[in-house]
C-alpha cells in the first residue's frame, strides 16, 4: 500500500507523508484495488491539504477510509424506491473468438452502430456471440476500431509488454506536467472549508475518469460546469457522477455553441478533458488556442491508452484498457476460470479520476503562487501499470455495507431521493460536501453561476 502511495506522491510532487487508512479488508481481487482506491483518494486528500496550507499556513489532517473507498470505486449512491438504469448495453461485453477473447464496448449508440457495421445486426448477445466466434481477435479489432467502434482483444501483461503501445506507455509518466507561459494571477477566495470556493471548472469528460475528478473539485467548493453534446447520454451512470454539478449541452460544431464555448472557457479556471488526443485539435481547440482565450488555464486531460504510440487517438475504455493490458487475462487465471475476468470495479477510471484531481490542486497551488497556468496529462492505460506493477490482490474480504456506512442527509434528485455514503476522504476542518444533487445531462444553461 505505502509504496503505491509513494509512487502517486512522486508523480504529483507531494511530500512523502504518511497518510493512515482506517479500517480493514479489501475488494477480491486479482490486483490491490483496494489499495488503489486508498492510494488515489489520499493523494486527492493530500493534494488538497497542501492547497489549503500554501493559503493558510496550517496543514489539515487527512486520512482514508478501506471500506468506504471501496465503496466508492463501484458508486456512492443508494436510491431509495428507484432503480438506476443498468451501466451496460444488452450486447456489450466479452466473447469467444476463432483464437481468444475481444470485448465490445458498445454503450453509446454509435459504437453499437460501428461493431454492426464490421459484424452485421444483432438483436442479442446470442447472434453477436456466433458472428465474433467466425473472427480472430486481432482482426475484429482491428475492423471494430477502423469503423470507429471500441473493442479489445485480450492479451497478457507479457503480451502487452511486447505491444508497441504497451512499450509506448511504459515510457509515459503517470502524470505529464507541462508549464505555460502565460499568467493569470489572481487571489484565493475561498476558505479552509470551501478551499475551491469561486474555482470555476468547465468539465468536458465523460462516463467516469474525469467526471470523478470534477465531482471531487465540486465537494471543495469549485463551480463546476459540465458540458455535453447534444444527443449524449450515460442513464446508468448520470445519478452518480453529476453530484456537485451543473450540467449544460453545447454542439461544438455549430458557431453560435462555439462562441458561447469559448466564452465559458474564458472565465475558466481549470478546464477537465478526456477527448481522443487529437479531438478537440480537430474542433479548432487546440492547446494553443486554448492557452490563447484562456491565459493562465489549468487544463487537466486524461485518454484511454496514453498520449504517444500507435494507439493515443483510438477510443477506449476502463473495461478496454483492462482486457488490452493484461488485467482480464490475470484475472482468469487469479480465479482459474475459463473467460475473461476484470477488477470488481472500474478501477482504472476511479482512480485517474482522483489524479487529475489531484493534479489540478498542485497546479492550482502553482497558479496562486506564480501566477501561472500549466497542464496535466494521465492515462487509463498508464494507472494500469501503477496497478499491474504493483503486485497480486487479496482474498481478506471487506465487512459488509450497511445503513451506517450512509450519510444522513437525503439527496433529493430529478429520479427520486437518495442517500450518498459517507465520503471516504476526511480533510480536518474541510468537511467534503456538494451544495447540488446529482442531475440530468443538459438540465442547466451554458452559464457559469
């Protein structure tokens, strides 16, 4: 566990202070989820309690809960006479080739559309199983990827290791920090309990990374704005990663929705992304453009696979990046089973969530003490790594969850009320709490509060 947390600390430049975790036990696994989960939610913690001393010259206490933050890397929420909608498509998933495994990844509707553009319509997982079981994995990947779908052939860490993106990523650090030139001084106006206070965040990321990062930024006290596309939508994950925030939609390539964009993006303190490498370059907001209507912005990005190598544009996934990397392949024989088997949770984007929190905090500190904007880079497939090189998992099991593990208060949301569990992280004096319950996707205006 230290070790992990000493690794994250390096990568961030934090102090190599120990921070305790209460409680016992861990999620079964292949890998030390739990230790993960730990190691990220304290570099968050830490991250923002040396934010807080830069301001205040008094070092907040923090320490983290095993039970709670494992909790937290499936969901925090606990619906009270309602259901969430189910996190998956009915055809996503794993399936048998002519020589191993692929999964398809096919919740949004135009990843669907692309696997049945290379394996033709299929109404369930029954058809899709018997047009794959006709392919070799590298081949229907290859198709899936080049109709700009999402698939992952299995492979082994071995595998990986051999692969030109696996070696790609081995070289990339766990968090790429870049400075800008240009400078935006301005003074803290928040406080030891909303240290984020009047932090304005334009979140532009998706499904979980970087939603987990902005959620976090928004239990500080940050204002945070999500901005969607027109017709997305991710029902099975909305109720859980929108707490804090305020959710608007804008269609970058229309010009009235760029100019109002770019207005946004102006009054922005950090900006959050998780586009393909060269997405927002292709809408004309590229980082020189970015730095340019945003002098001194703090522009945390994280992609699927890493930002060099053959693969930094393709598409992908926390499930993906597990299968391509080696973890589903561990996982099968951890359990000495005959199919792939990934984490119990999507570890990979919890975790790179709470690093780019993290990375915004340190960069934030950077901008209040030189007036100067810089930027962030993480991966999924480079927090595989930390993971992977970390060592086995447990089998010492977590106690169960009960009532007293939920917060008091009752979130009212726009599907029912609902309780959050208590947070994992506690900061002395600096209780993480969010003013807004989870909403609907595009249920606000493009406007910053």
């Amino acid at each position: 566990m230290t070790d992990l947390l000493t690794s994250i600390q390096a990568a961030l430049g934090l102090p190599h202070t120990p921070i305790p975790f209460t409680d016992r036990g861990a999620l079964p696994s292949a890998f030390a989820v739990t230790d993960l989960a730990c190691a990220s939610m304290a570099a968050a913690g830490q991250a923002a309690s040396e934010f807080i001393r830069q301001q205040t010259g008094h070092l907040p206490a923090v320490e983290v809960d095993r039970r709670l933050a494992s909790f937290w890397f499936s969901n925090s929420l606990r619906p009270l006479g309602w259901q969430v909608p189910p996190l998956w498509d009915p055809v996503a998933g794993d399936y048998a080739t002519e020589d191993g495994w692929i999964r398809l990844h096919t919740n949004a509707p135009h990843h669907r559309a692309a696997a049945e553009r290379v394996l033709g319509a299929c109404a369930d997982r029954a058809a899709m199983a018997a047009k794959v079981a006709q392919w070799t994995s590298t081949d229907l990947e290859q198709a899936v990827v080049e109709a700009k779908g999402c698939a992952a052939e299995m492979r082994s860490w071995a595998q990986w290791q051999q692969h030109p993106q696996g070696l790609a990523v081995n070289a990339e650090q766990l968090v790429h920090f870049l400075d800008s030139p240009d400078e935006n001084a301005q003074p803290w106006q928040g406080s030891v309990e909303r240290p984020l206070a009047a932090i304005k965040v334009l979140d532009l990321t998706r499904v979980l990374a970087g939603p987990t990062a902005s959620r976090f930024l928004a239990g500080l006290g940050a204002d945070v704005l999500r901005i969607d596309p027109p017709t997305w939508n991710e029902p099975g994950v909305v109720p859980e990663m929108t707490l804090g925030k305020r959710c608007a939609r804008l269609d970058l390539q229309e010009p009235a929705d760029r100019a109002v964009f770019e207005h946004l993006l102006k009054d922005a303190d950090i900006l959050l992304h998780g586009y393909r490498a060269d997405a927002l370059e292709n809408l004309g907001f590229g980082s020189e453009r970015r730095q340019q209507l945003a002098p001194g912005l703090i522009d945390v990005c994280l992609n699927a696979y890493g930002w060099s190598g053959p693969w930094q544009n393709r598409r992908g996934f926390d499930s993906l990046v597990q299968m391509s990397s080696g973890i589903a392949e561990a996982g099968q024989r951890w359990q000495q089973v005959d199919k792939p088997t990934p984490l119990p949770v999507q570890a990979l984007d919890h975790a790179t969530g709470y690093l780019m929190a993290a990375s915004a905090l340190r960069l934030l500190s950077e901008r209040l003490r030189n007036g100067r904007g810089s930027s962030a880079r993480l991966s999924l497939a480079r927090t595989a790594n930390l993971l992977i090189e970390h060592g086995p998992g447990t089998n010492e099991a977590l106690r169960a969850e009960d009532e007293q593990d939920q917060g008091l208060l009752i979130e009212q949301t726009p599907w029912g009320p609902a309780h959050r569990l208590q947070v994992p992280v506690k900061i002395s004096g600096t209780p993480i709490q969010w003013a807004l319950p989870a909403t609907e996707l595009g249920s606000h205006q493009p406007q910053w509060a």
